[in-house]
C-alpha cells in the first residue's frame, strides 16, 4: 500500500531550534539554550529514519499487534465498583462521605 499513490511525496520534515524550543514549551520540559541545536539533530535524525520507514513495502502484510503471536486472556465483562474506593481515597489532600473534596470553582 503506498501512501501517496497519485500525489507528489510531501517534503521532508526538519526541526529547528525555535520549533524544539516550542515542543519543549508545549511539554512542560525545561531546556536550555544550548540543548536546543542538538536536540533540533537528533529529532531530525528521528525524522529521517520514519521517512526511511515509510518507503518499505508492506503489501501482503497482515497488521499485528506484538511481535509474537499471543492470545490475550479474556474475563468476564462485569460492571463494578472496582473495590478500591478506600485506596484511592486515601491520596486525596481532603474527601467527604466517601468522595474527593474539591473547592467550589463556580460561584
């Protein structure tokens, strides 16, 4: 199957330090200056080896979910409470009569 049968094959992705220093941004991850040209390579080292990827034929093969052929265990499809209540409760900063706390947001 190949993607871009009757188009033109976009251009490639790249990455630069302004767009690594937005995803970090994004991310909530602290970089600093001198982070950003090197991480900028190897994303676009990332880049590179997925549009490598895309050029392999993978006509005639079946999609799997694992590398090995597995079985997953099924169970019973049952509605509970999941008896946990009490553990989970026991993180909250504050519950009332069996249920999180929260401070009124709107008035």
């Amino acid at each position: 199957m190949q993607i871009f049968e009757d188009q033109e094959r976009p251009e490639k992705m790249s990455v630069d330090k302004t767009t690594v220093a937005k995803i970090a941004d994004l991310a909530r991850i602290a970089v600093r200056e001198d982070e950003l040209e090197p991480l900028a390579g190897e994303l676009n080292n990332i880049l590179e080896w997925i549009e490598q990827l895309s050029e392999v034929n993978t006509d005639g093969v079946v999609p799997m979910t694992s590398v090995v052929e597995v079985d997953l265990p099924w169970r019973a499809d049952k509605v509970t409470d999941g008896g946990y209540r009490d553990d989970i409760l026991a993180n909250a900063p504050q519950t009332e009569h069996g249920f999180f706390s929260v401070p009124k947001v709107i008035e």
